[in-house]
C-alpha cells in the first residue's frame, strides 16, 4: 500500500451517498478512534474535491470518489458512505479524529513514535512521500490543500498512464494486482453515483446545495457576462461620439479655414482699394500744390 515511489496519495472521496453503488464498498475496519461521520464533515471533503476536479480538468466526482474509497464509513441512520476530513491511516489503522486540531495532535504522537508512514485528510496523501509538499501538518489537513495537491497529482499521473483509468489505479499502487483492484472499487463509486440516487432526506440535501451552488455560479457567470457585455456596448458607444465628434472637430476647422480665407481676401481687398484711394488722393494734393 505504502511503495516508495509507487504509491502518492492514499485519497478520501467525497460521497454524495448512492446506496445502490456503496453497497458494493467493503466496510471500514475498526478504527482505533472513530468519531461520529456527519454531513457537515463530508461536504467539506465534497466541496473541496469539487473545486479541485474543475482546477484540474477531472471528471466530476471521480475525485470524490477516491475519497470515498479511502476514508468512508458507512452512516446507518442516514444510509450512507461518508468521507471524514481528520482521517489518519497509519499502522494498518484508520483514526477518524473529531476536528483538524485532534487529527494534527494525533500525526504528531505517531511521528514521536517514530511513525513515518501516515496518510492524512480528505484525500489520504502520504505524508513519508509527499509532506514535503505542505508547509506543515495544519496545512497538510486543510481540505482545500490536500485536494489540490491529490488532484494535481492524479492529473500528472493521467499525463503520464495516458488514460484515467491508470492513473486511478496507480494512485494507490502501481503493483498489476491492487492498483486495478482498487480502480474498479473507485469506478464502481463513480458510476453508481451517476446512475443512482440514495432516497435519505440528507443525501437530497447535499444535492439539493449542490444544484444550488450550480444556479449561484450560473448567476454569476451570467452577471460576469452581462457586465461585460455593458463594457463593450459602452466601448462602441464612447468609439462612435468620439468618431462623430473627431468628424464636427474637422467640419468646424474646415469652415474656419474658408471663413479665415475669405476674411483675409476681403481684407486685402478692402487695404488695396483703401491704399488706391489714398494714392489718389496724394495725387489730387499734388496736382493742387503744383496748379
């Protein structure tokens, strides 16, 4: 399960519950602590796969279907699978910690112990192969965090297999056995979660908020769009009165010239009929003094 260089992320899904396709999940070993799975504590796992499934062009849910895998549990009351966010896996034990701070404390006395390979979060990355890529344990627990970097790894990986399929399977292990057992667990998930829907009121509450988180995103694209729209009739708009306004600037300087030409030819006029007059009259003076 823990291959150096085989195995990155031990990954925790995120669970829309659908019964029919859960049933097929095997039930989580006892955990050496298990605190209550809720929805709240699932949907942070949901909400954080999702965004990381559209940053890193995955198939919605298939993200979320890792997580499932890795660190669900089966709620009989609401009749579903789901995902915890403080999971620890270490020893062959998972730890279903009550809250971040919990799960951190309990990394920590495993690692004094001496304990090195431990899976945290969400998405179960391995901290003895990948703690390098948080800056500490608080943020190797954030949900957002540890989607990102599980995404981005399970996107290089399909860069690398070619397929999807692959990538999943070597996720957990490249070994030619469990790497495709553990695929056709996660695609059993993700399958079913697209073909079935689980009839508890808790699970048609995570679909109903999901539905709406798609109307409030349809909204704001919309908004984003019709804004943009405004700016660019406003452009066309400000482009035409400053075109029609350049157009009047040249009429009016083209007037004013014929008006300053016409001024200066009828004041050259006036000067030389003036200057023709005066001539004449120097000569009528003359013409007298001399008579």
């Amino acid at each position: 399960m823990n291959e150096p260089g085989k195995r990155l992320h031990r990954f925790g899904w995120l669970g829309l519950a659908f019964a029919a396709a859960l049933l097929s999940v095997p039930p989580t070993s006892q955990a050496a602590i298990s605190a209550p799975a809720t929805i709240s504590g699932h949907q942070t796992c949901v909400r954080a796969a999702r965004a990381a499934e559209r940053d890193n062009g995955i198939a919605p849910h298939l993200l979320s279907a890792i997580s499932l895998v890795e660190t669900g549990r089966w709620s009989g009351g609401l009749k579903a699978s789901l995902a915890w966010p403080w999971t620890v896996m270490a020893e062959g034990v998972g730890r279903y910690l009550p809250t971040k701070a919990a799960a951190v404390a309990e990394v920590r006395k495993l690692q004094a112990r001496g304990i090195r390979n431990i899976d945290v979060g969400c998405f179960q990355v391995n901290l003895h192969y990948h703690g390098e890529a948080f800056d500490g344990l608080e943020q190797a627990f954030d949900p957002d965090e540890n989607a990102a970097y599980a995404a981005a790894f399970l996107a290089d990986l399909k860069r690398r297999s070619g397929t999807w399929k692959l990538a999943v399977g070597r996720y957990h292990s490249w070994d030619d056995k469990r790497g495709p057992a553990y695929r056709e667990k996660v695609y059993g998930l993700w399958y079913g979660q697209r073909t079935h829907l689980a009839a508890s009121a808790s699970d048609q509450e995570i679909d109903l908020r999901t539905a709406e988180e798609i109307a409030i995103e349809s909204e704001r694209a919309k908004s984003r769009s019709d804004r943009a729209r405004e700016r660019a009739n406003r452009a066309i708009t400000l482009k035409m009165i400053q075109a029609q306004r350049d157009a009047n600037l040249r009429f009016l300087n083209s007037q004013r010239a014929i008006q300053d030409a016409r001024m200066a030819t009828a004041f050259e006029r006036r000067k030389a009929r003036v200057l023709a007059e005066y001539e004449a009259m120097l000569k009528q003076r003359q013409a007298r003094a001399g008579g």
